[in-house]
C-alpha cells in the first residue's frame, strides 16, 4: 500500500505534461493566425518587389 500511496504523490511527470500543453496551445495559436500573416506578409513582399523592380 505504501508504494501506491508513493505512487499517487509523485509528481515528477506533471511538469513534462504542463510543457507539452503550453507547447500544443502555442503551436494552435500559430496555426490560427497563419492565413493572416501569409496575406500581410504576401502584401510586403509584393510591394518591395514592385519598388525594386521601378529601380532598375
């Protein structure tokens, strides 16, 4: 009964199980804005190459 009890206290894995929910909520949270950004960034890139290519 007392290596169950040991066994019910142990908390060593909840710090690994902690990351892996923080890293699993970010990796959603990126996930969800990725269409965004792809549009911003798509608009920045395309008008920096419109301003080179006026330079040449």
């Amino acid at each position: 009964m007392t290596k169950f009890t040991a066994f019910l206290k142990d908390e060593s894995g909840a710090t690994a199980i902690e990351y892996g929910l923080i890293a699993a909520a970010t990796a959603l949270g990126i996930v969800a804005f990725m269409p965004t950004i792809k549009t911003y960034l798509g608009s920045i890139f395309g008008s920096i190459s419109a301003g080179l290519a006026s330079v040449k």
